[in-house]
C-alpha cells in the first residue's frame, strides 16, 4: 500500500512518515497543495493524508479537485480547526475521515489503517500463487518448506508482484512504487531486494521464480510442473 502524506510541517510529516513506514506502508511527503495534488494525478497511491492549512493550494481544494476528476482514493483530512462546520465542510468535499490536531500516533496509523482496509475488502488479504503465500496482516511468505516474514521494502514488493502475477514491472516502476517519487536510492537498490526475495523463493522451495526479462523488468510466474 503506498500513501501520500501532505503536510507542511516538515517535522510532523517526517514523524507521519515513520509511524506509517513502520506499519509496512510505502510513503511520499510533499509541503504544499500543488504538489500533492500533481503527485496524486500522476502516481498510483491507495490513501491521501491531507492537512487542510498548507501553501499553494489548501487540502480541501485539492480534495475537491480530486473528486472532479472522479478520483475516489481514500482521504483523510488533518487539520488544527475543530468547530463541527470545518468538519462538515471537509466531508462534504469528500473526504473519508478527519482527524484534529494535535492527536495520537496510535490513533493516526489506526484511521489510515481503516481506510486501506476498505480497499482490502475487495482484495484477499492471503494472496497465493501456486505454492507460495503471502499473508498481508502478518507480513509471512509462505512455501512448502515454511515460513519467513519480511521486512517493510520485501513485503512491498512481493505484494505487488502477487497481486499482479505475470505482470512485468521495470525497474523505474519497481523504484517508484516501493521507494517513491524523492527516494535518494539508486536504481541498484531494487536489484539488491530483488536478490533478496529470489533466495527467500529458493529457501522456501516455491514453485514461483522472479524472472528477469532482459530489456524489460521483472514477473513474477510459476514454475512448469517438473515430470
């Protein structure tokens, strides 16, 4: 799941930032209006955490110039107002949930973690591709010699690869989704973990490769039965 934190504040955004990353989300932050609502027009994200107080273009413009292009991403609005008419008027805009400053870190992760579940409601939380498993609430790839959880960047990947078997996904691809837009890594950073799950797959005794396809990216498919 990948997430867009709008927030001004540099040191909340940062603390936002990790509390989600924690939770095994990949996140982007942006200071301003503009750039979030760039960011969410042109990049693939399941929620937006928008504070409604920022430059350029305030949280409830942008929200509503998602909902007219008939983006219906989850949002949840942060705010310091806390009179009911603000709260009115940011869920009239279409916004998912609210949330008033200042408030906990537990109470932030568990709004974002209920918006994502709406979206988790249509998806299995188990996702298997032939002998392999991956259980999303509890981090675990499974295979027939056991299993291993994974950390926040492997899980990231090796759900997108399971929820999109066969697809072929490039590097830059993989870079964007997994370490987002203003990650300072380097394109081999996605060659290490791809190394990494390849072993984990062999440790496991899956019958699924990553496979290279040279020129393209990586799939993920099953291996032929052996006869």
């Amino acid at each position: 799941m990948r997430i867009l934190i709008a927030e001004d504040e540099s040191e909340v955004a940062k603390a936002l930032k990790i509390m989600l990353e924690r939770s095994h989300f990949a996140v982007d932050t942006v200071d301003n209006g503009r750039d979030a609502l760039d960011y969410l027009t042109g990049g693939q994200y399941d929620v937006a955490v928008l504070d409604i107080m920022m430059p350029g273009m305030d949280g409830l413009e942008v929200l509503e110039r998602l909902r007219a292009q008939g983006r219906s991403l989850p949002v949840l609005l942060l705010t310091a107002k806390s009179e009911i008419e603000d709260r009115v008027t940011g869920l009239d805009a279409g916004a998912d949930d609210y949330l008033t400053k200042p408030f906990a870190a537990s109470e932030f992760v568990a709004r974002v973690k209920a918006l994502t579940r709406r979206i988790q409601n249509f998806t299995p939380q188990v996702i298997t591709l032939g002998s392999l498993s991956l259980d999303c609430n509890s981090f675990l790839l499974s295979g027939p010699s056991g299993s291993l959880r994974l950390n926040n960047k492997e899980f990231q990947m090796m759900e997108l690869f399971l929820r999109n078997p066969r697809n072929i996904f490039s590097t830059a691809q993989l870079m964007e989704r997994i370490w987002g837009c203003d990650s300072e890594s380097g394109m081999d950073v996605v060659w290490t973990y791809i190394a990494f799950l390849r072993k984990k797959l062999k440790h496991l005794e899956a019958d699924v490769q990553l496979r290279t396809i040279r020129g393209a990216g990586y799939t993920l498919e099953e291996l032929p039965p052996r006869i």
